[in-house]
C-alpha cells in the first residue's frame, strides 16, 4: 500500500468526527443552542474518551467547555448565552490530530409567560488545526523480503503535514419544564456548514461532510427518590448514520436541598449495530461525574475481543438558583 492510498484512505476518514457516548454531558459539543441554557452563572464541563484500544493505537479524545447566560432580560423572557470550546483527539499510529478551539453564542426565549417553555437558537465557529507524522507509519518498500527494514528509503513523496480550516454550525433546542420533577427537550444541529477541503494530497475535491445532531429526553419521576431519563441521538454525516438509545435510573437522596442533593446514576444504551453502552456516576451538590464503557458487538468484534472505549465525564454548575417552594415550577434559566 502506497502513500497515495494511505493519506487518501486517511482523508476519508478525517471527514467523519469521533463524539461522545454521555452526549448530554458535553451540551455546548453537541448543539450550540445549548450555551447558556441553564440555572446558574456559568458551567463547565469536560469530556474524555480512549477508544478501539484492542485494535491499533487508541483513539484519544478529550474537551474542555465553558458556558454562561451573559444576558438575562427577566421581564421580555429572554436571554443571551455564551460559551468556549476547545475539542481535541489523536489517532493512530500516525499520530493523526484535530484540535479545535470555538466560541458559540446563543439566543434563548421563553414563548410562555412563566418561562416553563424555551426555545433558543445558538450559532458555533471556530478554527480546526489537522495534522500527521508521516515518520511513524511504514510502507511496502522499507520490506526487503524477509523482514522491516525502517534504513530502506520509503519512496514516497510527503506533501501536506498539517493544515487547518474555518468551521461554522448552529442548532436550535427546546424544553419544557411540565412539573418541578418532569421536563423534556429536544434539538437539532447541523455543523461543518461551509464544507471545508479535507485533504493531506492537496486534493480539492474532498471536502468535509455536513454533520447532523438531532436528539431528544426527559426527566421522569417515578417515585419520591428515583428518576428515570431516557435519551435518543441521531447522527449523520455523509454516508455514515447512527443511533443511539437508552436510559439513565438517577436514585436521588434530599431531592429538594441545595446543600445535600446527592444523586447515584446508572444507565444502559445501545448504539445501533455497534455497542452496549454502561454508564454510571452521581450528583454531589453543584458536581456532576459519569463513567461509561463501550462494549463493541458489531462484526468487528473478533478484533476487538468485545473491548471499545471507556468515557468519563464532569459537570460542574454554579450559581445563585434559589430553592422556591415545591408549589412552584422552576423555569429552565430564569
């Protein structure tokens, strides 16, 4: 296999993004619309995932964010949100990496006069940095006919290292908060507008596939201590799709204490022909953790012996949201 099959094989595959199985723990990744889109002065959270371990070299992806309403009109039920991004992985043994810092800035109102019901349309930009090490792969010619030999030239012609790109998406989100215990949203989002070059071999033609987000949840009580959240998440980018369901059991301890809210979380998820998700974590007062694992079932599983990736993720929210009596239904940032 020569170079030109290997960058143009890795050109492909630069097009298609790695994201995260806990999706609604990493909000402002997934939809833009989502910046700001909460009680409290400001959150941040931070993602990380080591996948296909078993396989090649893992997939490393980590990403940090901030966000915060920077604008909040009581009286005209509406608001500004703002939030920063900075997204980042390493693949392979070619060390292939994406780095993507952006900012996303969102518009949230309430269409009902107590603020139970919202919608907000939220807009992401920001610069991509790619980049590769040619000198850690090996290629046909450095094989003398008995073994590896990395002294043989590889008489290939390296062009592109690195190169970068301005990227641009934006997505709308809804919620509604039925009862202080209930509420349901959902979104959609749509990156990669501009359909940036995608290419190591100068090669115009390969351009970046548009990404789709479109998910959905709710919270649902059940019982005075235990929640129950289902979750959905569509993608699709170019001639790749997936779904994602499934559902989270949240065993709450002191539901209605700022001090003492304490909460154990566990779920299964499936993703389509791909994986068994488990996830678990808890709430701590104003700190969200969760830890998840991939168990991969597709056909790729005699590589890699049931083993996909392990994901954890931490929420952390501050703010000043006063605990109103149980009559009252909180509105979703207000």
């Amino acid at each position: 296999m020569g170079l030109v099959t290997i960058l143009l094989l890795s050109d492909l595959l630069s097009g298609q993004d790695l994201h995260y199985s806990q999706f609604m723990s990493s909000p402002v990744y997934l939809n833009p619309g989502t910046a700001g889109f909460f009680r409290g002065k400001y959150r941040v959270a931070l993602n990380g995932k080591n996948q296909w371990q078993a396989v090649s070299k893992p997939y490393q992806t980590i990403s940090v964010a901030f966000d915060m309403p920077a604008l909040q009109r009581r009286f005209q039920r509406d608001a500004i949100g703002v939030g920063v991004i900075v997204h980042a992985d390493i693949a392979g043994d070619s060390k292939f990496s994406t780095t993507s810092p952006a900012l996303a800035i969102s518009y949230m109102r309430s269409i009902d006069h107590y603020g139970r019901h919202m919608v907000s349309l939220g807009v992401h930009a920001g610069w991509v940095f790619r980049s590769i090490n040619y000198d850690a792969l090996t290629f046909p010619n450095q094989y003398n006919g008995y073994n590896y030999n990395p002294d043989l030239p590889n008489q290939e012609t390296f062009q592109l290292r690195n190169y970068s790109y301005f990227d641009i998406g934006m997505g709308g989100h809804w919620a509604y908060q039925i009862s202080r215990e209930r509420n349901v949203y959902a979104g959609i989002a749509a990156y990669h507008l501009l359909r940036p070059k995608q290419s190591f071999m100068g090669d115009n033609s390969i351009k970046l596939d548009m990404k789709w987000n479109i998910y959905a949840g709710a919270q649902l009580d059940v019982s005075q201590t235990v929640d129950l959240l289902p979750q959905l998440l569509i993608m699709k980018q170019g001639q790749y799709h997936e779904l994602l369901l499934g559902v989270m059991a949240k065993y709450i301890q002191n539901r209605y204490s700022k001090t003492e809210y304490t909460a154990l979380n566990v779920g299964l998820f499936y993703r389509n022909r791909d994986a068994m998700v488990f996830m678990t974590g808890f709430d701590y007062k104003k700190f969200t953790f969760g830890l998840s694992y991939d168990m991969n079932v597709s056909t790729l599983k005699p590589a890699s012996t049931y083993r996909g990736g392990i994901e954890f993720s931490l929420l952390y929210t501050y703010g000043n949201y006063k605990q109103k009596r149980k009559r009252e239904i909180p509105c979703p940032i207000f």
